[in-house]
C-alpha cells in the first residue's frame, strides 16, 4: 500500500475512535497482516480492511439505524435487539464513500466482520479473526484460537464462531443467523472434504 493512503486512513480513526478502540484497530492490522502472509493474501487489502474495519463502531446507535435506512441495509430482528450489529454493514458504506474504496473484497471483510457470513473469502475470514485476536484482546483460550489461526484458517474460524456464539448465548442475546450460517459453511465444507478423501 502506497504510505501516504495508509496515513490518511490511520489519521481518519485517529480522530473519530476512542484511543482504547484506535489501538484495537492498529492491533487488527498487525493480526491481519501476519494472517495475509501465512495464507498468501493481498497485504494492502488486509491493511485497509483491517484499519477501517471499526470505522463506524463508536457512532450512537440512533445513527447507525438512520445510516442503514439511508443505505437499504436489512434491520432484521435480532439485529433490531441489537443495533451495535450494525456497525460493520454501515462502516463498509461509509468507507466507500469517504475513501472511494470500491474493492468488494475489502468490503465484505468490514461488512461481515461482526457476525460473518457464508462462503467467506479468505480475506473476510482474516479479518474476522484478526478482530478477534489481536494482541489487545485477552479472554479464555484465545491462545489456543491464536495458534490455530497459523495453522488452518478454517479450523480457527469454527473455533472463533463457537466462541463468538456461546458467548451470545451466555449473555442471553439472540444469536445471527449469518453467524450460524457461516459455523454450518464450515463444518459442512469439512465434511464433503473429508468424504471425498475416502
């Protein structure tokens, strides 16, 4: 990535995150990039992504609303429970508008980072789990999620989904279905894959 963009974009959350939630999204670019280069991904489409994934996380949850109406972005439900949802289908908006960033790879990696989705490109599983692991966060056997995102993407993906979901649980949230869906892609992919080895 050309130097000066990469500025521009670490300016830009500078100023509209908290420090605690900039720090977050530096320590996603780092995650990121390290996952980029183990699964041979574009290291530019990993930074941009993973810099601006959060770009519209601190905004009142009022505005994501009005902001998901502007762009026809679908308030289902579970997601009406919990508006904070929103936060990575409207930041992917927002990017693209403010950066003029018309990478649909890029977009879908900040769109689907909060729940996921099914058929995630490698790029949107990096971020997924960069977001989930970076050197900031800290929680019951993330080690063990960390060392697995070395080793095989999809297994740490399942692992971060089983985390994600068990968690909703235990906090008694409705939980998305993009994220069972994205858990359910996963397996069963394992699955044909290990079938077709007999």
């Amino acid at each position: 990535m050309q130097s000066n963009q990469r500025e521009i974009y670490i300016e830009s959350i500078k100023q509209r995150l908290s420090p605690e939630r900039f720090r977050h999204c530096m320590g996603v670019e780092k995650a990121a990039i390290q996952l980029a280069k183990r699964y041979d991904v574009d290291l530019e489409k990993a930074s941009t992504a993973a810099l601006l994934h959060d770009y519209a996380k601190e905004l009142p949850k009022q505005q994501l609303l009005l902001l998901a109406r502007k762009y026809n972005i679908v308030v289902d439900d579970i997601i009406q429970t919990s508006l904070g949802l929103l936060h990575g289908p409207v930041a992917s908006w927002l990017v693209k508008e403010k950066f003029k960033i018309t990478d649909v790879q890029i977009l879908d990696a900040i769109k689907n980072h909060t729940v996921g989705a099914k058929r995630m490109s490698k790029l949107e599983k990096i971020i997924y789990l960069a977001d989930l692991i970076e050197e900031t966060r800290e929680f019951s056997g993330i080690n063990t999620i960390r060392e697995a995102a070395m080793n095989n993407l999809n297994e740490a993906m399942r692992m971060a989904l089983t985390c994600e979901v068990v968690y909703t649980m235990q906090h008694c949230r409705a939980v998305h279905p993009n994220s069972i869906d994205a858990y359910n892609d996963l397996v069963t992919s394992q699955k044909e894959k290990e079938n077709e080895a007999i």
